[in-house]
C-alpha cells in the first residue's frame, strides 16, 4: 500500500536578494513498511524535502507539487486536519537530540507532553496541571512500555532524569520513543546517528530496523553517508543540488551505480583496502542561478551539449530510475 506520494515537489525559497530554487521536481512514493533513504552532500535539499513533509518550512518558502498522503494532498489540507497528522501520523526524529528536549523538563515530563498531545489521555489544562503533578500509574506503565521497546536499561530511573544526565546514545533512542508513542505511520529521521559515535551508530540504525519490522513503520531517512543508507534502507535516492539524480534498491544502486554522480559518490567512500580517496571535482550550485539542463553538468566528466541545454528525464534502467541523458534514447 502507497502511503505517501511525493508529485513534483517544487520548494524556492525567497530572499532579499532573489529566489532560491532548491528542490525541483522530486517524484518519489513510500510504501507501508518500506524504508527509504535519501543520500545527497550537504546543501543538496534533504532536510528541506522532509521538512516539507512535515509542514515546518519557514514563511519565506515556495512550495508547488503535491504531498499525497493516504490520497489526500497534505498541501491544501486545512491546518485543524493537518494537526492530526503531522507530530502524530508523521512523526521526526531530529539530528541534535540534546536541542530538541527541554533541560527543565524530566524525560516523564516530555512522554506526558507527547501522551497529552496525542490524546491519551485527553486533558485539558487544569487536568493537566494535575497530572504533572501525580503521574498516574497507567500512563506511567505505557512510558516504560516505549522506554523498554526502544531498549532503555533501567527506564524507572531514566523517567525521573533530565536530558542533562543522560549519553548522546540514550537519547537518541528517548527520541525515538517519543516519536513512536502516537503510533505513527511514517517516521523522518534527519541524520540521527551523526553525533554519535560508530558503536552506538549501529546499535540505533539496528534499533531503528527493527521497530520498522515490528511496528510496520515506514522510514525516510535523511543521510550523506551511502554506508548508513545500505544499512537501514531498502530503497534510496540520489539527490544532486535540489535534483533527483538516481533511485532504486539500495544494494543495487551501490553495487552498481549509474549516474555519474552517484559513481562519484560510491568512489569516495573510503575503502579498507588502498586506492585512497577519491572526492568528485568542483564545489555545490549557486541556487540563485543553477546551472541550465542537468545541475550536474559542470561537475561533470561525461557532460555533452544535450546536457548544458535540457534537463533529462528519469529513464529506466535495469528496473532503477536514473536522470541523465547518458541512458537516453
Ligand atoms: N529558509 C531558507 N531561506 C533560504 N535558503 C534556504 C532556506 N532553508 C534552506 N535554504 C537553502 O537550501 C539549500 C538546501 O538546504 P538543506 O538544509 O535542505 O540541505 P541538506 O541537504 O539538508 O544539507 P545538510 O547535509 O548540510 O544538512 C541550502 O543552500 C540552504 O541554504
Ligand atoms: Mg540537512
């Protein structure tokens, strides 16, 4: 089942000195389940494409193509049906986790925000007054229930820390936990392992794995590390300067990349075994004037003239979608 399709997302932002046109025409569709990463180097458009799944671009962005989720375009949704399912159908787990909690707040105190918010249970804000005060047993009960599917060791005592007291690993996964607790259907993961060092890194892409099994989730997960997207994502996208340039099976696309860029990019990671490293030459677009036909044209080293005049269409090849006018007709 098709739970989220992605139509000619279209997202410029406007400046004082002009308008940026980041992302341009991504096409993409997630399935109940399915985990999908998407790979591109910094400034590329990730982050600006899940936050526009998420609703929570700035004022000065321009958005055009639809966000189909269930059917229904997210993008002309009224914000009273929006709110069911943003933060609560579609849910985030930031890069910085120690930003995204309150150091004022216990870990308790963050899990009966996210309970409330998801209505269980419904309070208003005298009752909630109260409920801060007396957690009652059974909300406490599903609050170690989430800590323990997310593998925290000694949830009672993690319930009464503040965020302070606890390892960049641990919460991570309280992250999580809250992102999970409203039982979505769709988790975005913007670069959550990053600050963390490898071990740990694994454990969480392993955790993350396994409540997609077990919960059903689907996953987008925002990464510039090809490696990282093979562990956890059954499918990936290439992106390239606010473009599409590549998208297929994961293990497909890195054992045998096609688009030139995505060549590039399986070339520099570091291999264990001599070659040294290999980066791609030149440096990211200036969005304010991108490069006419394919972005990736001045970077490179197959470029032909069709290339610096019209940009390529997805073409399909071995069952992959890759644009670029080396697999035209
Ligand atoms: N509000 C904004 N106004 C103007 N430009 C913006 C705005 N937000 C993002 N951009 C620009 O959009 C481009 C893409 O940014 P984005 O954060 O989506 O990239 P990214 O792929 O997530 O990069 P990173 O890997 O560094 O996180 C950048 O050039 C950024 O400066
Ligand atoms: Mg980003």
């Amino acid at each position: 089942m098709t739970l989220l399709e992605v139509k000619n997302l279209t997202v410029y932002f406007k400046t004082f000195i002009g308008i940026s046109k980041v992302v341009e025409d991504v096409n993409f569709t997630l399935e109940k389940g399915e985990s999908l990463a998407l790979v591109g180097e910094s400034g590329s458009g990730k982050t600006t494409v899940l936050k526009t799944i998420l609703g929570v671009l700035p004022p000065n962005a321009i958005v055009k193509g639809e966000l189909l989720f269930k059917n229904t375009n997210l993008l002309s949704m009224g914000n009273d049906e929006l709110s069911k399912i943003r933060g609560m159908e579609i849910t985030y787990i930031p890069q910085e986790p120690l930003s995204a909690l309150n150091p004022f707040y216990t870990i308790e105190e963050h899990f009966l925000d996210r309970l409330i918010l998801s209505g269980k249970p419904k309070a208003g804000i005298l009752s909630y007054i109260k409920l801060r005060r007396k957690v009652p047993s059974e909300l406490k009960k599903t609050m170690l229930e989430y800590l323990e599917k997310v593998k925290i060791p000694d949830p009672e005592r993690v319930l009464k820390s503040y965020p302070m007291q606890l390892s960049g690993g641990m919460l991570q996964r309280i992250l999580i936990a809250l992102a999970i607790v409203s039982n979505p259907s769709i988790l975005l993961a913007d670069e959550p392992t990053t600050a963390l060092d490898v071990v740990t890194q694994k454990e969480i892409l392993e955790l993350l794995k396994e409540l997609q099994k077990d919960l059903g989730l689907s996953i987008i997960y925002v990464t510039h590390d090809l490696g990282v997207a093979r562990a956890i994502a059954d499918k990936v996208i290439v992106m390239y300067a606010g473009h599409m340039v590549e998208e297929g099976i994961t293990s497909e696309v890195l054992a045998k990349p096609l688009h030139p860029y995505t060549k590039g990019l399986v070339d520099s990671i570091p291999k264990l075994v001599g070659g040294g490293l290999h980066g791609i030459e030149g440096g990211l677009i200036d969005y304010y004037n991108p490069p006419s036909g394919c972005r990736f044209h001045p970077r490179c080293p197959k470029a032909m003239s069709i290339c610096r005049e019209t940009r390529p269409k997805p073409f399909i090849v071995n069952g992959r979608k890759v644009y670029c006018w080396l697999y035209g007709e």
